[in-house]
C-alpha cells in the first residue's frame, strides 16, 4: 500500500515538472549532460555511477528550488538515484532495488534528469546508462538454491543414482561439478548427478555423511553447496535374546500377577536406542502371560498342582516369541519351562463327610462300627502334604465311643447301652464329631459328623391295660360307630409300635365280621347292624403284636334291646262291601286284624284310624292292650238328611307300640307305628238280599324312598336329560341343514308361480333409443401399443379413432327403461327376465330394441380403439 502511495506522488511530481517545462523558461542549469556511462551488473546500491553539477543564474541567490531528480526512465526502472555530494555537485548511483543483471534486464537505461532554481528557471537532461556484463559465479537452483539438502538412503540399497543436482552459469556457460572430501563411498558426474558406490550397513557404516558439491564455470568461478546424505536403518536384523535362564519353578496357587520371569531381548537394528520388541506366547496357555512390551511373564490363572493335568505333567512347556514388528516382522523364539511345585493348600475331605451308622443296644464293649479312613483323603500329590490323622472325637454320648487312634480313624463301642436304663431313656441316635486335619504345616482340617441310631431290641411282651373288656351296646348304634378301645403297651424302649387284630369272635351266622378294630389305635367299630332279637352277646378275642411278640385279650360285646321293631299286621289291605242298614255295634263283616312286634309285649299295641273316617262311622274294638282288634260300625249312616254323602271310605289303620309306656316315657322312648289300609264299598237297600260269603284280599305296598347316601342320583339324571337334550337338538339341526342344501327354495327365475297364489302382472318397461352425432375435434395423434397401427384422439374427451379411417357417425344410445311398478320400490327388474303370457306386444318391443342394440356397427362406421363403438345405458 506505502509503494502504491510513493508511485502516485511520483507520478503528480512528474506531472508538474513536465507542465513546469513546458510552461517555464528553460535554461542550461545540468552541466556535464546529457552525457553516457557505464556500470557493472550485480552493482551493489550506492555504487556512482555518474558526477555532474548544476549551475544555478545570478538572480538565483537561494540556489536550487527543486533538486536534480530523476523523472523518468527508459525503460522504467528504480535502479538509479541521485545524491548529493555536496555544494551544487551531485552523482547518479544505483539503489540496489533491483539489481542490475546484463543476462535478464535491459542492456541500456535513459534517464532524464530535471532541475529548477529558485528564480524559475529549469533544466531537463538526459543521461544514458550502459550495463556492462561480468563474470558472474554459478547460482545452484532449486532446493540447493535455498537450503541445504537432506538426501535419505536406506541401508542395504544398492549403488545407485541417489540426486541431480541443479546449477546455471550466468553466461550459460558449461558447468563442472566436484565433491569433497573424496575419500566418501559417493561421486558426482559433470551432469550433476549424485551416484552411492556401495551398499550401506546401518549397523557398520557412518550413519550421515556430508558432501561438499561444487560447480565451476570456465572461468575458475565456482559455487559450493553442502548435501547431506543420511543411512536410514531398516529392519533386517533378527532380534535375538538375552535371557540365559530356560527354566523356572514357582509354587502352585500364585495370585495373578505373580512375576515368574523377566524374558529380555535386542534388536541390532536398535544398537543406538532402545529396542522396539513385541514379546508373546505362541503355545496355549491359560496359565501365564507375558507383557508384549516388557516381556515380563506373569501368572494369570489358577494354577492347581493338584489337579488334571498338572497333577499327572508338572511341567508347564512355553514358546516365547520376540518380533521386532508388530506384523511381518523378523521374529525369535525360545522354550522356557515352568515347574508348578507342590504346597500344603488341601485339607483332609471326607465322601461322605456324615455318616450314618446302627448299632443294637446292648452290644458288648470294643465292637467295631466305622473305619474313617476308607472315606478320607487328601488330593495335595505330594506325600508330606497329603498326610492326616483323627483327633477331637466329641458329641452326645461320645463317653460310649472311641478312637483306636488318631492314624487308623476307626470307630469303636467302649460300653453296652441299654435303652430302658434311666439314664438312657428317650435317647435313639448319639451325635458325634471327629476332626480331620493335616499333620504337615499348615494345618487344614475338616469336622465330620456320625450320627449313631442304637436300634432297640425287642425284649418285652406287649400288655393290655385290662384282661377283659365289656361294651354295652345299644341294638341302634349305626354302622361305622365306635363302641369302645382297647389299649396295650410294652416296656421296650422306644416304645414299639402295637398292631391289633380280632383273632376270633368277629362274625356271625348271618354276618361274617360284624366288628373291626383299628389296627394303630384299638378302637373297636361295627360293620353291620347290631340285633337284640337275634344275638343278645358277642364274646371277641383281640390280639396286640409289636410285629415280633403277641398278647390277646377278650372283649365282651352286650347289645342292648331297643324298640327298633314296627307292628306288623295282617292283613296289610282288607275291601269289602256293606249294606247302608247295618246295625250300629256290628263287627263289619267279622274282620279282625292280628298284629306282631318283634321287640314289643303284645299288650302294648294301640289302634286308630288316622284318615278317611268321616264322620267316625268306624272304630275298633279293643282300641288298645292286646294283638288282635275288630272293625266295629260305631254309628249308622244317614244318606237321607244329606249328613252322609259318602259311599266309598278309604280307612287309614295306625298300629303303635307305646301303649304300655307313660306320657313322660313317649318322649324319650322310640314308639314305631303299623300301618293298614281298609276299602269299604256302603250298599244302599237292595231289593233282593244276595248272600255272600266273607273274604279278603292281601295287597303288598312297596315304596321307592329316596335315601341321603343316593344323593348323585337325580344329579345323574338330570346331567343325562340335558346332555340327550343337546344331542337331539343338533342332530335337528344338521337335518334341516341337509334338507336345505339338498332341496333349494325355487327362484324367480324359475317362472314356476307358487300354488294358489296370485299370478303378479309384469311392470311395463318403456324403450327409448336416441341416436346422437357427436362431431368430434381429433387434435393429436398416437401410436396403438398393442397394432402398432396410428391413431387420433381428442386431447379434452379423450375420444380417439383409426387415423386411416374417415371420421365416422358417432352414435350414443341412451336405453332407459323406467318401471312402472305399482309398488314404487325402485328396485331394477333384469332385462333378461321373461314377459308374461299377457305382454306378448311389450316382449316384442323389448326383442326388437335388443336387437337393435346388439348389431355390430356398419361399414361406413370406424372402430374406436379400446371401445364397442356404442354403449348402452340402462336405467330402470
């Protein structure tokens, strides 16, 4: 921006010097101009180059208004300025900026040079300056030119072209190059090119070498320029190792991270740094790793000398690999083998670790009853770590046990144990702890566990608590009810567990067991009901067992008598006749009833009739204390007066035993009731008396009576009703299902008219045929994708026709059909329907549209592609 700004004054400056020229008075003031000189090239800025002085008017005492200056070049350059050397003497030089060069600047520069005084006059003179050509050294180019040059060369390369270098002669002369020192493995050729004479060894030879390129002219002018060539290492070397140890021992069950060895190795590759190596194992190991930097081996998994497979191969083989490059590398391997040593890190175990074991009591002292060490051991593989012994035998009843010794381990009674001693009672299993535990350091053990059960022996018989046992029994106690227990025991210890059977007495002739007893708990049931009338005593024999010894004992059984028998009377059902004038007191034609109870004194039967005695015309006589009774007429009938309606009376007989007991003994005593049934027939005066001989008629009444046992009965019955009752409803319906696919309801289409029904008149229909001309604009054109064949069509309706046709007639029929149907319903009849008989003319109308409707269009007439040509629209 400063230049651009010192440009634009100079350029004004020039401007008004020149206008001062022109306008002024020009006098001769620049002695010694114009004039010509010379100056070399490559001039240095303040070199002279030219001396003149300026010679100013006598008006002009102040001198100089405006001093030499240089307004102008030709060519335009800023290579030249003027100072002054004092007075009115003043010298051309050259400013450096640029600096003069013969071969690339111009040979010749013009510069006018423009003076005014302080009375206004001025001068402008030209000088010529000569550049003058010199001997100029060689300039090396490119990057020798501007730094020095680093040159790499890999080690193992072979002799080879490695650099060019690039240098000119200012006077395009021919050039000459050299190195020093000579005595380098390098040469230069007078092109410039740099050659190696011999493969380099990194780890042999110089790493860097410098070389001094100098390049001569003709003239002896030279220039020198340093390259620096430097051997670049490579990895050609095969690292090897260090470590002379090739085996380790370590004990077993080291934590991770346990170092185990320190694998060392170098690279020559590496002389003047530290070695770059990759150390890993190659073989499969879980049990160690190593550290792919520092080749540190450390342990990582648990390493169990005592089990499969270190137990069986101590010996832990490792291939340690070092490679200089994490892939591709040059790689070294070796063998390191670690010896896992034995430790004392199992206690003693036991399989099982509790025992079980019986012994029956009253065994003598010194009896064997386990040998520990058939169950015990100890994995560690080394003898002095796997060695144990049994101490501390402690527990409940431990004083009746003991150790033969503490390296055997067996088990031995030192006293007989009696379970019906005092001081043994309740007791069964003796709970016992013997330690297991290592001999060698540390010393690991193990507590095992004998439970020892003294198994009673059965030593005495069982006892009942009674000789003989009586039960009184009522005659009524139900089935399955408990009429009483017997009770054994025996002085073993524990108690042994009694059983109880009935050995004798249980049955009858009629029942083959009527009691049971309950094999745990002695109780004693019934298992059919108990008949006073029948047996009065049962005598049982029960036997209790401990499984091994037996006693028995008698049970007595008495049934108490009960009124559980009803009056039976003969006969059950009696009809007879009378006559309407059969005189009051009357035994009715001498019917007598005789009654029998199995449980009751003959004395103790009543006699009533419960129903159908109106008017109580009957009773009998005696009504109470004896087994027989008679019908009695007890008053007369009386038809006439209306009292008596009656001709048929149904009498309802009630026999109860309970006439001998009082009203207090009713309520607590069972009373059971006979029952008869009587029909007697009133004959009204008949005109002829017809004798008759007396009879009667035995009836047998069985009634079905629901009883409480039969409860799932009904249920049944009613699951079976509902279940038949779906089962005949969907057999119902796939009947109707099958008639229905077989035999279709008829359709209208059909024309079959239903029987007896109306024939319904066919709505009329009205054809109306409208021919229409459509004169269509076709304004664009397509090709058929299907024929291939041209066509046009309307870009607005979309109509389209055959372009080699000629536009033909266009007919759109409009078929309307409108039903006149009286129902109003909207609904289209099909006009594939059949008229009636009725219609005959409609049915030709309708035959002659339809066609006019099917014909296909004439000749005259053109196809529409995609189309019929005329469509028809029916609306009904």
């Amino acid at each position: 921006m400063k230049d651009r700004v010192i440009k634009t004054m100079k350029s004004m400056l020039l401007l008004l010097i020149s206008l001062a020229v022109v306008s002024g008075r020009r006098t001769r003031l620049l002695k010694g101009l114009p004039a010509t000189s010379t100056v070399e090239e490559n001039a240095a800025a303040g070199v002279s180059v030219y001396t003149f002085n300026v010679t100013v008017s006598p008006l002009s005492s102040e001198g100089v208004a405006i001093l030499p200056t240089i307004v102008n070049s030709n060519p335009l350059t800023e290579a030249f300025d003027i100072e002054s050397k004092g007075g009115l003497e003043y010298r051309v030089v050259t400013t450096g900026n640029p600096v003069l060069d013969y071969e690339t600047m111009p040979k010749r520069f013009d510069l006018e040079i423009f003076v005014e005084d302080t009375s206004g006059r001025t001068d402008l003179n030209i000088l010529t300056v000569q550049v003058i050509d010199k001997n100029e050294r060689p300039v090396f180019r490119g990057n020798m030119a501007i730094q020095t040059v680093m040159i790499y060369v890999l080690e193992g390369t072979p002799p080879e072209h490695i650099y060019q270098v690039d240098a000119a002669d200012p006077e395009n002369a021919d050039l000459k190059y050299s190195l020093l020192p000579a005595s380098v493995p390098f040469l230069v050729l007078e092109s410039g090119a740099i050659f190696s004479t011999k493969e380099f060894d990194y780890e042999k030879d110089p790493h860097c070498y410098l070389l001094n390129i100098t390049a001569t002219d003709p003239d002896g002018l030279n220039t020198t320029k340093t390259v620096n060539i430097n051997i670049i290492n490579i990895n050609d070397e095969r690292p090897y190792f260090t470590t002379k140890q090739r085996i380790y021992r370590i004990p077993e069950e080291q934590s991770p991270g346990t170092v185990v060895a320190n694998i060392t190795a170098k690279d020559p590759d590496d002389e003047d740094s530290p070695s770059r190596l990759f150390y890993s194992i190659q073989s499969s190991d879980r049990y160690f790793s190593i550290n792919p930097s520092t080749g540190t081996l450390q342990v990582t998994g648990r390493i169990n000398r005592d089990a499969i497979p270190l137990r069986l191969h101590p010996n832990i083989s490792l291939i340690v690999r070092v490679e200089d490059s994490p892939s591709s590398g040059h790689t070294s391997e070796i063998e390191i083998t670690v010896i896992i040593e034995d430790i004392n890190d199992n206690p003693p175990e036991c399989n099982p670790s509790t025992f079980r074991k019986e012994a029956n009591e009253n065994m003598t002292a010194g009896t064997f009853l386990l040998d520990l060490r058939n169950y015990c051991k100890d994995i560690d593989v080394d003898s002095s770590n796997n060695q144990f012994k049994f101490t501390g035998l402690s527990g409940f009843g431990s004083n009746n046990f003991a150790l033969e010794s503490t390296v055997s381990g067996r088990l031995v009674m030192t006293e007989s144990i009696d379970l019906e001693s005092p001081a043994n009672i309740g007791v069964e299993v003796y709970c016992l702890t013997v330690r297991v535990q290592d001999i060698a350091c540390p010393t690991y053990s193990n507590i095992i566990y004998i439970y020892i059960r003294i198994k009673p022996v059965n030593e005495f018989f069982p006892v009942f608590s009674n000789l003989s046992y009586v039960f009184n029994v009522p005659e009524t106690t139900k089935v399955g009810s408990s009429i009483g227990r017997v009770n054994a025991r025996d002085k073993d210890r524990p108690p042994s567990v009694i059983t109880y059977s009935i050995i004798s007495g249980e049955g009858t002739r009629d029942y083959t067991n009527i009691f049971w007893i309950s094999p745990t708990k002695g109780d004693v049931k019934l298992l059919a009901r108990l008949d006073y009338e029948s047996t009065q005593k049962h005598i049982l024999t029960v036997q209790a067992s401990d499984q091994e010894k037996t006693a028995t004992a008698s049970v007595t059984v008495n049934v108490l008598e009960v009124n559980d028998e009803e009056p039976i009377c003969s006969p059950r059902f009696y009809s007879f006749q009378i006559p309407v004038s059969l005189a009051v007191g009357t035994n009715i034609n001498g019917f007598r009833i005789e009654c029998q109870d199995r449980d009751s004194d003959p004395r103790s039967f009543r006699y009533f009739i419960n129903k159908g005695n109106v008017n109580n015309h009957f009773t009998f006589s005696p009504s109470a204390g004896s087994n027989t009774s008679r019908l009695i007429l007890a008053s007369r009938f009386d038809y006439e007066s209306g009292l008596d309606t009656n001709w048929i009376y149904r009498l309802r007989v009630y026999i109860t035993d309970d006439n001998l007991l009082s009203a207090r003994d009713k309520t607590t005593n069972p009373i059971k009731t006979g029952m008869l049934t009587l029909s007697i027939r009133v004959i009204p005066n008949p005109t002829a008396v017809i004798t008759t001989t007396p009879g009667f008629t035995v009836v047998t009444k069985r009634e079905n009576i629901y009883s409480e046992s039969a409860w799932y009965v009904p249920f049944i019955i009613t699951l079976d009703g509902l279940l038949l009752l779906g089962l005949l409803g969907y057999l119902g319906f796939l009947l109707v299902t099958w008639v229905r696919t077989r035999c279709p309801p008829a359709s209208k289409a059909d024309g079959v008219a239903p029987i007896n029904a109306p024939e319904k008149k066919k709505p009329r229909k009205e054809v109306v045929v409208t021919m229409t001309r459509l004169n269509t604009a076709f304004d664009g054109e397509a090709r058929d994708p299907v024929t291939g064949k041209m066509y046009e069509f309307n870009t607005r309706s979309g109509a389209r026709r055959w372009k080699k046709s000629t536009e033909p007639l266009q007919l759109v029929l409009a078929a309307q059909a409108r039903s006149s149907a009286a129902d109003g319903s909207g609904q289209a009849t099909d006009r594939a329907e059949a008229p009636s008989k009725k219609e005959p003319s409609e049915k030709g109308k309708e035959s002659a549209a339809g066609t006019k409707l099917d014909a296909k269009p004439s000749a005259g007439q053109s196809e529409t592609p995609g189309q019929d040509g005329l469509r028809l629209q029916i609306q009904k």
